[in-house]
C-alpha cells in the first residue's frame, strides 16, 4: 500500500470516529432531557407516576409469565 492509500484510509476512519462521536454525544443529550422531563413529571404529578409504575409492572409480569 502505498502512503496516499493509507492517509486516505485513516482519513475516512477519521471521519467515522468523528460521526460516531457526534451520534454518542446527541443520544447523551437526548438521555439527559428524557431524564430532566421524567424527573419533573414525578415532583409535578407523583400520584400518576406511581400508578403508571404499577401499570408498567403488571403488564411486564403478564409478558414474562407468558414467554
């Protein structure tokens, strides 16, 4: 191989480092504001976050005893 052959390589490597880097960084984004907007419905509305809990926890036993 020669130089140009593996500069251009490691440049397109480069660059998907780059783009993977950028989509890490956006889904750790999204994950915070998921987490600020869970965290402030159940200061603003607790009642319904437990009952959705329990909700959510019927249904994934119903789903696990049937797998």
């Amino acid at each position: 191989m020669r130089k140009s052959e593996i500069t251009s390589i490691a440049d397109k490597i480069g660059g998907r480092v780059d783009d993977v880097t950028d989509r890490v960084n956006d889904a750790k984004a999204l994950a915070r504001d998921w987490s600020k907007r869970a965290r402030r419905l159940a200061q603003e509305r607790p009642g319904a976050v437990l009952i959705g809990a329990v909700a959510l926890g019927f249904v994934l036993a119903k789903v696990a005893r049937h797998a």
